[in-house]
C-alpha cells in the first residue's frame, strides 16, 4: 500500500507555547486514522501541520512531498483539507459550493469541464444532497451546510482527506452516513485523517487511533488495544471504558 501521509517527531509551537509534541503517524491508502482528545489536546495543529498550514518541526511527507515546500494546487491534489466549521461567505447554491473542490483543476462553478461536473454530481449524490443542489447555502440546515462542505472535500478527488471534526453538530444517522462516506473513500483506495470528539465512531470506523492531551499522545494503535481505560481516564481525566457490542462499540464515561 502507498503511503499518503507520514509524520515522524513533528511538534508544533504557537505564541512560544509547545501544543503538539513528537507525535508520529504513518497513514497508507486504505486506511482510517482518527485522532481523540480533549479540547486543546493539539488534534487541530496536528492535522495543520500535516497539511503544511503552520511552521512545524519534525519530517512530514505528503504523498512523497514535504506540505510546507508544494504550492497550492500542488498540495490540493494530494490531500483535501475541511477544517473545523467551515463558512460559505456568500449565498452560493449548494451545487456551486461543491463545485469549489475542482478548484485545482481549473475549474469553476461556472466553467466546470465534463470530468468536473461528474465529481460534482458524485459528491453530491454521495452525500444525500440531491434534492438540494439548488439550494442556496443560506436557506439549509446546520447539518446539511456541514454535508455540503463534505462533498466539496470530495469533489476535489485527492487521495487523502483531512477532516477536522466532520460529524460535530450532525445526528447519529448523518454522523454513521458520513462515517459510511469515509469507509468507502478508504476502500476505494484512499486515507481519511479525521479528528473527532465521538470515541465510538472513532472505534467503529478507525484502523489506528492516537488518543491526546496537552499536545502529548498518549495511546497509538487500534482502537481495542489503545483506547483503554487507563488510557481514556489519562486522556480526559473521567473513568471511561471502551466496549464492543457487535460491530459496534460504546464508550462509557463515569
């Protein structure tokens, strides 16, 4: 399997303050990892870091290339980055936000080449947004803005997704579909990084998890081996423990 992404000893610094500490990953086409810990626990910086978005030190290797050193559309086309609560700062229909993810190919929502308007419409459809492709991004939900927002992360076709809290604010039958979403992206041959609050879905969908706090991982590997109690009470600082019920799992705090 090709590696898409590898971290080795990357730590982040912002205003003079260490927030991300020697972590290391190493991410292959096929793949899920999901990165767990409080708020402030680094997973944001981490993931900007992998994208080259902030000074960094440590190597970092995006589909063979360092981030910091690639141009834009050079890093778009390796990996598609969707950060926390993403905004839409114009009241653009719901079919040309998406249409944004071909940006790097030359296209606009206005000028999209048959090749583009195809990954258009199978982001949209991909994300259950069919109905309201037309739509204006001020005239939807929260919860459809966030699907939207998604499926212009799609339309871009880059192998590796960078997803920053993808199912906050989203019920538990569009958290699970987009869950869904990210398992096929990984089976079709591609890699999703995502962080996330829900320990759960980080067990169900993740073939590796790093668990952090205070910018230090704690706990690497799956979710059955990393996600112990120990680790879990050091991580959030309440007992909690991880439980498979099927092919599903629980996380239980107390």
């Amino acid at each position: 399997m090709s590696t898409l992404l590898m971290l080795e000893h990357v730590s982040v610094s912002l205003g003079g303050r260490p927030v991300v500490q020697e972590a290391s990953l190493t991410l292959a086409a096929g793949e899920i990892v999901a990165l767990l810990g409080p708020n402030g626990a680094g997973k944001t910086s981490l993931m900007r870091a992998a994208m080259g978005l902030i000074a960094s030190t440590g190597a970092v290797q995006l589909s063979g290339a360092d981030p910091r050193a690639l141009s834009v559309r050079e890093r778009a086309l390796r990996a598609a980055y969707l950060p926390q609560r993403p905004q839409s700062i114009w009241p653009i229909s719901v079919e040309s936000l998406v249409a944004l993810g071909r940006y790097a190919y030359g296209a606009a929502p206005d000028r999209l080449a048959p090749r583009d308007q195809a990954a258009v419409d199978a982001a949209i459809e991909s994300c259950g947004l069919s109905a309201l492709r037309k739509r204006s991004m001020d005239e939807v939900s929260g919860g459809e803005k966030a699907r939207a927002h998604l499926a212009r992360t799609l339309a871009q076709q880059a192998p590796l997704l960078v997803l920053d809290e993808p199912t906050a604010g989203l019920d538990p039958a569009q958290a699970l579909a987009v869950a869904d979403i990210l398992r096929a992206h990984a089976q079709s041959g591609g890699a999703v990084l995502l962080s996330t609050h829900d320990v759960a879905l980080a067990a169900r969908i993740a073939s590796s998890v790093l668990l952090m706090r205070t910018g230090q991982v704690i706990a690497q590997g799956p979710a059955g081996m990393a996600l112990t109690p120990d680790a879990l009470q050091q991580a959030y600082g309440r007992k909690a423990r991880l439980e498979r019920i099927g092919d599903a799992y629980a996380a239980l705090f107390e």
